[in-house]
C-alpha cells in the first residue's frame, strides 16, 4: 500500500466523520499496490446503513482527502443497501486494503 499512515488516519477519519462510526474504507487500485507508481486515490466506503445523497458523500469525502493531500486526485465509490452493487464494487472488496 502506498499511502502514509498519516494519510491513512486523514482518509479514516474523514469517513467517520462524514458517514459515521461504523464506516469502512478500502483503498483499491494502483495505491493498493506496492508494485505500482502515481496515480490517484481510489476507496471504496462501504456502509451498513442507506445512504440518502451518495453522490454529495462521494463529493464531500474526495474532496476532503484532496484537500488534506495537496490536491491529488481522489475517487470514492459507495457500497451501501440502497444502492446498486456493480462488479467494481466487489474489484475493491476482492483487490482492495481496508484502512
């Protein structure tokens, strides 16, 4: 995984801060990997209970993380009850790191 742990600990406590205690983030893709180089921030939260407005969490938490990385790029994938699961979502539980 190439994140530090300091970033790590921003990304965690951004999610609990934003979706609450009992969020879950995975780190998936190219930072899951130490093999790999660059790239942007993929996570995936996954989430116990519905969402009502995933798309503003997504938003929110990204830019979040952006923020507190100097601006890199940061995607956020929501698995949550109500919404459609799609084979991305199990790429990211099966490849990914839970932070």
């Amino acid at each position: 995984m190439r994140l530090t742990p300091e970033q790590v600990n921003t990304i965690r406590q951004g999610a609990i801060a934003l979706a609450g205690e009992g969020a879950r983030v995975w780190l998936f893709g190219s930072r899951a990997r130490d093999d790999e180089r660059g790239g942007d921030v993929d996570l995936l939260l996954e989430l116990d209970e519905p969402v009502s407005e995933p798309a503003q969490l997504a938003a929110r938490l990204s830019a979040r993380i952006s923020k507190s990385m100097w601006g890199r790029k940061v995607d956020v994938l929501i698995k949550a009850p109500n919404l459609q699961h799609l084979p991305i979502h199990s790429i990211a539980l099966e490849e990914g790191v839970q932070l």
